[in-house]
C-alpha cells in the first residue's frame, strides 16, 4: 500500500482547509460556533467508517483524505442549502472538482458519494433540529391526500428513472449517471427557492407537507440515495434499496393515507398497520427479484424501521439500514 498523496489530492485538501477556515470564521463572526458541530461529525464518521470497514484502493492516504474532504465540503454545502445561494453555488463548483479528481483516479470506486452523503446528512439533519426547531416536528395528522399522492407518484418515477439507469448503461456508469442526477436536483432546488422562478416554484413549493423547509424532503432522498450508491457496492444491494426507497416508501403512504378508517401502528399512531405491510409486500416482493430470499428479511426489518416514531427522515432510516444490512448479511 503506497502512502503517497498525489498534487491534485493535495491541492484539493487545500482548497478544502481554506473553505472550512473562512466557514469557522464566519460562524464567530455570527457568534454561532456551535454550527461546527457537523464537520466534527462527518470526520468522526468517516473514521469509524474507515476503522471498521476499511476503503480499499491503490493508495489509502490519497482516498482518505479526498473522501474527507469531500465530506467536509458536503456538509457545509448542506448548511448553506437554501439560505446563501451563490455561496452554495461556488462550494458545489468545489465539491465537483473533487469528485472529478476521484472519478479520475479511481473510477470503479464509487465511495465518494457516500461520503457526500455522510456530509450532507449531518449538514441537513443539524439545520432541521438545531438551527430550525420548529420545524422538528414533521408529522401532519392533516396531511393532504393528493399533494402526498403527488409527491409519492413523482418519487416511484424516479425510482423507475434510477432503475433504467443502472440496467442501461450498467452499474458504475449508472452510478456516476445517479448520482449526477442528485448533483443537479440539488443545484435546481437551490436555484427555484431563492430565485422565486414561476410558475415552477409555485408548483414545487406546494408539493412540501406543512412546516418543512423548502427542498428538505427531496434532499434527504438524494443524500439517501448517494449512501446507498457509494457503500452498497454492487448492483443487486443498490436496486434493493431504491425498490425499498423509492417503491416501498411511496407505497406505504399512498395505501396508509387512502385508507379509510386504517388502524395505526401500535408503536407509532401517524403511521397505519395496512400502509407497513405495503412497504414490506412491495419490497419483498420486487427485492426478491434482485437478491432473492434475503429480501423477505430485510424488508420485514426495513418496515419496522419506517414505521419508527422518530423525526429523523424516514428515508434516511432506510437509506442507513440497507447499507448496514446488506453489509453484515454480504450482499
């Protein structure tokens, strides 16, 4: 194993240290230098990542300090999102130059996007509960039947998207085309909040459930899918977790909330009994298609997940699961 860290790594590492110094600055500037609290996350993570797991590659160093770097820029790009657009804008141009210098060295390596998702979850996930308490609450018990509807019906769209990608150019093409799809959601999102562009924002803004921020949801789906695209490392795992993300999920609501009369769940009341065993038929049976047997298992544990009364998105919980999952069973 080589130990040597080559000058594109190392120009990026100090384009990187300079991001997050003017960032520690600018949060005591703002007298809010607890807002440093997810970077140290993400480099806690991705090093108990490393410790468990390990990432395999021509040269450690150079892959370790890319992907913290990554992670790094990630999650201060997630503390941005929405708020500060054109400096969202330069840390992606950043973020970008990064994964181009990954994809260079290691194209069959596709860990970095669940680097930018370990960022990004953190990034995401301390603006929700610390910075923007009121919106920690995002069960609505008068939820809209059709904008639910809407927003699931788009989701197994996607999903459908994601699939055709990965059976038609294969699975690491279809990984960097995935995961390029996510970059550019994720740019537009930013661009329609804060440049108000009509009619389409108007109709994106009503696709929110009630008292959550502009872009949340679908920015938990990307990074949720980034995680599965960079630790799933394989075909079948990667469709299991999209047909349980993206099929299951939207099932699971659709049913849950046409329902009438529909009995909750014993351990979470906003959730309904018909609307989990949705979740777990449609994933086990389209997951069995992908990784056979296993997926009657892991769909059983994934519905328990979802069906979880805990405010972290529950596509995240899925996205997590999967990875974890498919790592201790092999797939």
């Amino acid at each position: 194993m080589q130990n040597v860290i080559s000058t594109y790594t190392l120009l990026f590492a100090i384009l990187t240290a300079f991001v997050a110094a003017f960032y520690f600055l600018y949060t005591i500037r703002k007298r809010e230098v607890l807002n440093i609290m997810p970077l140290i996350a993400t480099i806690i993570t991705i090093a108990i990542v490393y410790r468990l797991v390990g990432i395999p590659g021509a040269n450690y160093y150079n892959i370790l300090a890319l992907d913290i770097c990554i992670g790094l820029l990630a999650t201060i790009l997630a503390m941005f999102y929405i708020s500060k657009p054109y400096i969202f804008i330069g840390l992606l141009a950043a973020l970008l130059l990064g994964i181009v210098i990954y994809t260079s060295a290691y194209g069959s390596d596709t860990t970095f996007a669940g680097m930018f998702a370990i960022g990004t979850i953190y990034g995401l996930l301390y603006r929700e509960f610390a910075l923007n308490k009121k919106v920690r609450d995002n069960f609505d018990t008068k939820k809209r039947k059709r904008t639910e509807i809407s927003r699931d019906i788009i989701q197994i769209s996607f999903g459908i998207v994601l699939i055709g990608a990965l059976y038609y150019f294969g699975y690491i093409n279809g990984v960097m085309i995935i995961f390029a799809l996510a970059m550019l959601g994720y740019f537009v999102n930013n661009i329609l909040a804060n440049f108000r562009i009509s009619p389409i924002y108007t109709r994106a803004k009503d696709l929110e459930r009630k008292n959550v921020s502009y872009g949340l949801g679908a920015s938990y789906l990307a990074a949720s899918t980034a995680l599965m695209l960079g630790f799933a490392h394989g075909a079948p795992l990667l469709l299991f977790g999209i047909v349980a993300v993206f099929f299951g999920d939207s099932a699971a609501t659709i049913i849950g909330i046409s329902a009438r009369g529909a009995a909750p769940l014993p351990y979470n009341r906003h959730k309904t009994i018909i609307g989990t065993l949705a979740f777990f038929l449609v994933t086990a049976v389209l997951g069995y298609f992908v990784i056979g047997i296993y997926a009657v298992l892991l769909a059983a544990i994934l519905a328990f997940i979802e069906g979880l009364y805990i405010s972290i998105d529950d596509n995240i919980r899925s996205g997590i699961a999967v990875v974890i999952l498919g790592t201790i069973l092999g797939l």
